[in-house]
C-alpha cells in the first residue's frame, strides 16, 4: 500500500518536472491529498460552463469555484475563488467571472479549468503547512490559519516527519491553544482529526524531498472533521548539496585527538614577537602543555627552545593537531603535507577566506582535507583552549581555571568576552572553542565530544547559523539528558521568508524555526550573551529540582513582588503554601510580616529569621526550590546573610537534602562580595537584581524537564 501510493505520487512529480513546472495544480494536490489519507473535501475539474453546472448538480448544494492554472500560484489575488455558489444561473455566472478574472491578471496564463468543490461547514480555520528550511532541511507547521495567518504569524514548527504524539502536541505550542478547546461555549476541535493531517503532510514531505513547500490552509476544524480547503504544493527547483557526513565513531576519535593531543606542530611558528605564530608557540610552552611542541618554519633552526622544521612531514612520529599560523594564500600546500604526514587536525587561525569572498579558497582547502581526511577547525579563528591538558592553541591571552564549563563561538570577537567573562567571574572552564567559518567542524561535532568528556558539565554555544541543523539536533538530544546545553543563536531576521511561495514558507522565518526546533531538541535558548554566560557558569551549581513547587522567602516586600513576577515570566510555578507549612512559617515572622508565598519576613529580622525560615524551606520535602530575597540592613549585614545561607545549605546537602537555592541581593556594594561567596558554595546569587537568579532557575528546570529528569513539557 505504502510502496503504491509513493508510485502514484513519483509518477505524479515526474510530469509535472518534465513540463518544467514547480507548482502543482488543485486536481495535482488532490492525488498528492488522497494518496496519504490528507482529507479535503470532494471536488471535480470543469473545463467549461456547462461542466461546472453539472458537477455543482452532483454536489447537490453551495459549492466553492476556483481557477485551475499552472502560472496562478495565489488564487485569490487573481480574482480566482468564489464561495457559496448555488444554482445553476449562479455557477455560469461565477465560471465566467473567474475566467474573466484570471486573464485579466496574467493574460499569458494557461487555463485549464475552474475547480468545483464541496462547501465546507463552518469551523476554526488552520494552516497545516511543510517547507524545507535551510538549516532543518523539512519542517512542519501548524497555525491559526485563514486570510489572517500572516498576520497573526501564531505558529509552531517541527521537524518532518512527527509522529502521532508529536503532531497533538502542536497543537498545545501556539498562542491560541485555548481555541482549539472550545471557549465560550463553543465545541472544540477533533483535535486528532487535525493532529493526523499535520502527521500525514509531514510524512509526504518526508517520502518526497524534491517536495519544498505544502500549504494546506485553510484546514476547517470542527468537532467532528479537520478537512483541507485548499492545497498548494511547490517543488524544489534543484537538489541541494550533500554535505559529508561522519559516524559517531568517527566524530570521537578525531575530537579525542583534538581536545586531548600528545603532540602538535604549529605551522607558521615564530621566534619574533608580534606574530601570530610567535604567539600561538609562547602560550603552548608558557601554558605548560606537557605533549610535545614542534614549530615548523623553514627559515629557523630553533624557536623557543625548540628544534624547528622545514616542514611538517620533517617532524619525527605521529602528530595528532597542525596549528596554522601562516597567510591563507599558503594554507592549501601545507596542509597538502599535514595530509601527507596522516595529522587529522588542523586549526586554521588565518583568514582571508570564505569571510572575505574568498569562497574558492575555503573550498580548496576543504577538498584538499576531506582527500586526506583532516578534521578542519576554522578557519579565521582565535584558536582553541583545552585547559585539562594545559593547552592553549591561540594568539590571545590564555586561561587555565580548569572547570566543568564548555564554551564555544563563532566569532573571535564573543569568544574574547567569553573569555573576560570567564576570568572576572572566577568560572572554571573544559574548554573554549572557536569556530570561525566552520568549514568543517562545527557545533555537532563539539557537541558531541563535550556529550562524552567527564570535563564538561555543561555546554554553552554562540552561533551565528547551523550548517546542518538536523545533525545538530541528534547531537542536542544525544546530549541533554546527560548535561544541559544552552545556545546563543544571533540573528532574529526572517530573511527565509521573502521568497517563499506560500503561507506556510512566508511563516517559516529563520527565528521561528530555530526556536521551536531548538526547544523541541531540549537546548536552553539564551536571550543575550550575558545571559548564556551566566546560564553556562550556574546551571553545574545548582542541583537538579526533583518537583515544580518554587518558594520565595524574602526581607522586602518589593523584592518579592518583582521575584513573583520573574517566577511568573520564566515558567516556574509558585507553590500554594498549605495550612501546616504556612504556620510553619508564621511561627518565624513578625505579626506584621507575611505568610503566604512570597514568604514575607520583614527587613528589620536578625540573622536567626532568615536562618530559621530558610531551614523550614529546605526541611520540607513539598518544597523543591528555594528564592531569597535579601536586602542590606545593619541588622543583618550582606556577609552575615551569605554565610548563614552557605552554610545551612551545604549542611542539608551533607543529610542528602539537595534543593536549588538562588538569592537576589539589594543593597549597598557589601553586596558583590556577599554573592561571589554565596555562588561559590552552591547558591546562585546576583546583586541588585530580582531577574538573574530566577531566570538561572528557571533555565535549570527547562533543562531537568527536557532530560526527563521532571514531570511535564520543556
């Protein structure tokens, strides 16, 4: 049956390519629609007046007319669609006007007919649409529809093909959920009726990848039927390119080499400061990497202590990273001799490639590598940062605070304020990585080093595109239930959509699809750079949350309101405190402070308050995240708070008690040192902010959601 209707579909395909078209007609959607169980109402092609009066007649009641041309992609705009004709007199009329109308509009058009077709009761109108992204290859869509859906732009995407379970979902991801449910007394939608023509249009996208768009739209939902009322299909008008793949193997065992190499040679090396190459060798030996260091540059003998090399296929034994150091134009010859010597890195510093119009030069060396089956980092990089092994493989100021903090980039610029970032706030880190022009290796293939590496307890990534979202995606869900993954994707245009010939591919900018397909894979998506900064050094702090009740105890009033409001906008949930816990807490507070969640102490309380109310906190089993809010009294100083705090949560943490604590701190300048203390022993604390440390929190718990680690949606 599947073998059958995938013959009646090529077959299809293949007339229409060899007429040189890409858009299909009406009739051509329909045996696309019937072949994969797409419902759409009954309708006949007339090709002339009387035609059309005959199958109005055998419909038996109001139908729609609209034309039928291979050069009208938009219907509607042509004059094309009329709805509710009845009557004999009415279907002539309308057969005229829609001829009239569409020579009007394109008087080179060809005309094959005016469609008749059921009216569809009245409903909730959809979309249902597929497009093939640039980055995700087929993605699926559904949405509000009608004359509006692209001004309500209320739409979820997937990756095609989805399963049963996956389609229903959607429906949960738009603004517009409550809708499909039923509100003011209306009945809802079949809510599987229209979860399988979004499954169904995922699977025909998937069979057939020349298809690059499917628009179903409007699809009438009702509570009894989801039926198409118009299907647009349009196919790609080539192939796309194939990129070179690598097994999961293949990937570990050249990043193993990579991260943890025995030797490197650097190509371009230098005795005289100022350069690159000289840079690039006095951070390998100052950083005490303890492999070996062979500089190669036909005009030394020694360089830093260190016999030199003509070049590199001079160097003895094997050589696991070729550093370059050297202009672009002399890159393709010498790793010419890296592939001779079987190296199977090479992190290319240079630019002047594809980044300046150099496209032809990037594509050079890529073909000159994947020849000799050399791994490509870059080019036009900072290098790279493996601090377990000591190694600093950049001509920029090194780092060596060794932690569990992965972090990558594709700008040198971002990676530098990574850096800076990293030193001012004392993170410890695996390794850092930039990626530069991506030629080659790019976020999947560090991804899914850093998924295997003991290092690394969490990985945080800036990016300006994907190469190959899709391998992206199985390496994000490779990874995620073992460490949280957090992206920095700049770049919110819709860049994809002016081209598009559809609704479904005009809805599918760049932002939108990145999103839903980020979050879908279980990566934290991160507003800004500070915020993925600060996501990557907190989320290995905290513990894992083991339930969604969150409590605020704070010293000022207005800090919880704004802390309520953070809870609110990052998705958490505050608990409802009940009876036995909200005396619990009362016996702590003063008559005039509040129970209640927020938990209200008071500013004037003494260091035992906060100790005694953030013990109750921790003690109860149905709490399960903790949000201080302190402000700066004499009373209880800035110090004397972050060491209480410390204190009493690393006691519980001793008795198996381990629950997310965050602190907003207000106060005078006391405050900073108060919250590096705080964050050093386990609680994520920020000053003069109520935002930071709840959106930490609620980063953490997207991340414990989508690793199965808690109950509910990420």
């Amino acid at each position: 049956m599947a073998e059958d209707r995938r013959a009646r579909v090529r077959a299809l395909l293949d007339a229409v390519r060899a007429e040189g078209r890409t858009a299909l007609t009406a009739p051509e959607g329909k045996v696309l629609a019937d072949a994969y169980g797409i419902a759409v109402p009954g309708e006949e092609l007339a090709r002339d007046v009387d035609e059309a009066v005959a199958c109005a007649a055998r419909f038996g009641g109001p139908v729609v007319m609209k034309i039928v041309s291979p050069d009208i992609l938009h219907k509607t705009d042509a004059g094309g669609v009329v709805v509710g004709v009845e009557g004999a007199a009415d279907v002539r009329a309308a057969f005229c006007r829609i001829v009239a109308n569409a020579r009007a509009y394109d008087a080179s058009a060809r005309i094959e007919g005016v469609q008749v077709q059921e009216l569809l009761p009245k409903g909730q109108e959809v979309i249902v649409g597929a497009v093939t992204d640039p980055t995700f290859g087929k993605v699926v869509a559904f949405g509000l529809g009608g004359v509006l859906v692209e001004v309500l732009k209320d739409v979820t995407f997937r990756l095609a093909p989805v399963d049963a379970d996956e389609a229903l979902s959607m429906l949960d991801s738009i603004r517009a959920a409550e809708v499909l449910r039923g509100v003011r007394g209306q009945a809802g939608v079949d809510r599987w009726a229209v979860a399988e023509q979004i499954r169904r249009v995922s699977e025909l996208v998937a069979d057939f990848p020349e298809i690059a768009e499917v628009d179903l739209n409007p699809v009438i939902a009702t509570p009894e039927a989801a039926v198409a009322a118009d299907i647009r299909v349009i196919l790609a008008a080539g192939a796309p390119k194939e990129r070179r793949r690598y097994t999961r193997e293949e990937i570990l065992t050249s990043m193993r080499r990579l991260m943890q190499p025995s030797s490197v040679a650097v190509i371009g090396a230098s005795g005289e400061p100022g350069k690159i190459g000289n840079s690039v060798m006095r951070n390998l030996v100052d950083g005490g990497f303890a492999g070996e260091i062979h500089p190669v540059n036909p005009k030394a003998d020694d360089i830093l202590g260190r016999k030199a090399y003509k070049s590199v296929t001079d160097v003895p034994g094997e050589v696991d990273v070729a550093v370059f150091a050297i202009p672009a134009r002399f890159v393709a010859a010498a790793l010419e001799e890296v592939g001779r010597k079987r190296i199977p890195n090479a992190v290319l510093i240079p630019s002047g490639f594809a980044e300046t119009g150099e496209q032809a030069l990037q594509d050079e060396i890529v073909a000159v590598a994947e020849r000799h089956d050399i791994r490509l980092l870059g080019p036009n990089i900072y290098g790279y940062y493996s601090t377990w092994q000591d190694l600093c493989a950049t001509f920029c100021t090194p780092y060596d605070v060794k932690g569990g903090v992965a972090l990558t980039s594709q700008s040198g610029g971002i990676g530098m304020a990574i850096l800076g970032f990293a030193r001012t706030t004392k993170t410890g880190v695996s390794a850092i990585v930039g990626l530069g022009n991506k030629s080659d290796l790019d976020e999947d293939d560090l991804l899914t080093w850093f998924g295997e590496d003991p290092h690394t307890e969490c990985i945080a990534m800036h990016l300006e595109d994907l190469k190959d979202g899709r391998s992206f995606v199985e390496a994000a869900r490779a990874t995620v239930p073992k460490k949280p993954v957090v992206v920095l994707k700049a770049g919110r245009t819709a860049a994809g959509a002016k081209a598009a010939g559809s609704h479904t591919g005009a809805l599918a900018g760049d932002d939108a699809v990145y999103d839903d397909i980020l979050r879908q894979a279980g990566v934290i998506r991160a507003p800004g750079l500070n915020e993925m900064l600060e996501y990557a050094r907190a989320l290995p702090v905290l513990p894992t949350p083991k339930g969604d009740n969150v409590v605020i105890i704070t010293g000022a009033g207005g800090s919880g309101v704004l802390l309520s409001d953070a809870v609110t906008d990052n998705g958490l949930s505050l608990m409802e405190i009940p009876p036995d816990l909200d005396r619990g807490f009362r016996a702590f507070i003063p008559p005039f402070g509040a129970a209640g969640n927020p938990v209200d102490i008071t500013g004037g309380e003494p260091p035992t308050t906060y100790e005694a109310t953030i013990r109750l906190g921790l003690e109860d089993p149905r709490i399960h995240a903790l949000v201080l809010g302190y402000w700066h009294t004499i009373v209880t100083p800035p110090m004397v708070f972050a060491e209480l705090t410390a204190r009493v949560v690393a006691e519980f943490r001793e008795r198996g008690v381990e629950k997310p604590v965050v602190a907003s701190l207000a106060g005078d300048v006391e405050v900073e040192e108060a919250c590096q203390y705080l964050f050093e022993r386990g609680v994520v604390a920020y000053p003069y902010t109520t935002e930071n440390p709840v959106a930490v929190l609620g980063a953490k718990y997207r991340w414990a959601r989508a690793a199965g680690l808690l109950g509910g949606g990420s």
